[in-house]
C-alpha cells in the first residue's frame, strides 16, 4: 500500500509528533505542504491539546494527525479529546496505546504507533494497529538501539501491516533507500525544524545548521531513556555526570525545562537541542513546502536511477 493513499496526502511522508514544536499551527503548515502534520502532545494536558486542534482546523482542510505521549499524565482525557474532535490519525509514543487503539478505531481514526523493536511492533499489530513507524536510533529525541537499516526490514518481515520508516532521512536517497528496505512511506522531523515555519527559536535552527556529521550525541542511557541531542554544555555536563554514576535525581535535575530553553528561548547552550544524525546535511532554512518537494521528487529520481542498475 501506498502512504499517501492510507493517509490521502500528496506525498508519502508524515512530520515527527515533536513535543514542545508541534503546535496546531506548524501541523496545518505541513499538511497544507502535502504531508502529514502532527500535533505533538507531549506533556500538554487535554485542554491545551483540544486547542491546538481547533487551530489546526481553522488553518487547513487537509488531513493531520496527533501525536500522544503515552507517558502523559493526562493522556486518558487526551484520548476522550481524540476522539470528540475526530481526528484522522493518530500517531503514539512513549508507552502502550493498546487500551485506546479499539475505541479510536470505531470513532474512524488511523492508529500509527511508533516503534523501535519487532517485538513492541508484533505488540502494537495485535492491539489493533493499522501501520507502524520502525523508527531507528538515528532520529532526534527518544531514541531505540537499532538503526533504521536494520530495524525496518525486520519490522516488515515480523508484521503484515504498512511500516513507515523514520530515523536518518533527510534527502531524496535517503527516502529512496528507505522504500528500499520494503518500507511504504517515511517519517521525518530533524530537516523540518529548519523549516521557516517551524516554531522553534532561530538559534535552534542556526544551531542544526552549524552541526556537523557527528554533531550529536546520546544522554541517559544508563537510566534506560536515551534521548539523541546536539552536543553543547548541557550534553558534556550530562555525560560527565552519568560516566561518574550519577543518580537519576541529579542527572533530571541538569535536563529539568532544557527542551523548553532551547525551542522558545533559543538557549542551545544549556538547552537541550533535540536532533537527528542528519543535522550535518542540514544547509539553510526554507519553507517546508520546499522542503517536502525536494525529498519526494529526489526519492523519485533516486529510485529511477537505482531500476537502471545491473549488480
């Protein structure tokens, strides 16, 4: 199956449910563009995420989506709000949605959870899932252990619902190689936060766009949450910290309000700048139409060319 047709957009392709990022507005930006725009809930609670809704409504007749946070503390009233509003798809996180998925289904929402592991995707499958996002350590924020090369194909050999691929996709070749593992469309987030539309603070975006190659770096792995951010003060302070064995109590207390510093008060610094792997591809900031159209038609080309190929 084809993305767009499961989702009726344009192009085969659905924005990351960025927490703190993904407003109503920024998510109709998107779906207007020919993807798939999510809210990000993250750790609003259901009034907030209701009116951001209605935002989104108000600034597209195009298919969006939202993106919850399993851990939220709200998320059963997050939930009720789903499905009042009737949205089309819904993308999950950060937990099991397995007790909402049937009540989501029958309201007429797409059920998507994002998944870093066959097992969890198997999980997710017999819950009731219509497609799962195979999402590979290479992405921005909470990360999984597999790499999107090696965790896509086995996500799609494990399970028989569509799998989106996401983590490390920033180009048309990356895309392409992404439709070569089997996958039927992409998830993408890193290259959208230097979209002129994303509502990041401009030092975020300068920030991605100075990063190079190996510009990032994994924190809290030995609390058993890695989360996959640019190197800066906060990073190297974090690190130091968790190598000596520090507790959980003083390593929270580093990362406390650092996502919020770095997205509405562009403190990258002592903020925590969530990015991918790709930010070193990351040149200059654009609209995300622009953005979306070199992807596809680059995945386009790429693909034609790989059809010529006599290995």
């Amino acid at each position: 199956m084809r993305l767009q047709d499961l989702l009726h957009t344009k192009y085969p392709i659905i924005q990351g449910g960025m927490a703190n990022i993904a407003t109503g507005e920024f998510a109709a930006a998107v779906s207007n563009a020919g993807a798939l725009g999510l809210i990000g809930v993250g750790g609003w609670d259901h009034n907030r995420v209701r009116d951001e809704i209605h935002r989104c409504k108000e600034l597209t007749d195009k298919p969006f989506g939202v993106n919850v946070m399993l851990m939220n503390p709200d998320v059963a009233a997050i939930a009720e709000v789903l499905c009042e509003e009737k949205i089309p798809v819904i993308t999950t996180g950060a937990g099991s949605p397995g007790k909402y998925i049937a009540k989501w289904k029958e309201n007429g929402s797409i059920v998507i959870p994002v998944v870093a592991s066959v097992a969890l995707a198997k999980m997710m499958v017999r819950a009731g899932a219509d497609a799962v996002i195979a999402e590979g350590g290479e992405s921005g924020g909470h990360v999984g252990d597999m790499t999107t090369m090696t965790l896509v194909p086995q996500v799609i050999a494990g399970v028989d619902v569509p799998v989106i691929a996401a983590g490390g996709i920033a180009s048309g070749k990356q895309m392409a190689a992404a439709y070569a593992l089997g996958a039927c469309g992409v998830q993408i987030g890193t290259c959208l936060l230097v979209s002129e539309e994303c509502p990041v603070h401009e030092n975020y975006k300068l920030a991605l766009i100075k990063a190079k190659d190996n510009g990032t770096t994994v924190t809290g792995r030995s609390q058993g949450a890695p989360v996959r951010i640019l190197k800066n003060q906060m990073a190297k302070e974090y690190l130091k910290l968790e190598a000596e064995g520090a507790d959980k109590m003083t390593l929270e207390n580093i990362t406390l309000g650092s996502l919020r510093r770095a997205v509405l008060e562009g403190d990258v610094d002592t903020g925590s700048v969530m990015a991918g792997q790709v930010c070193g591809q990351l040149t200059q900031i654009r609209p995300v139409a622009e953005i979306l159209e070199e992807l596809y038609n680059g995945a386009k080309a790429e693909l034609q060319k790989l059809a010529t190929l006599d290995i």
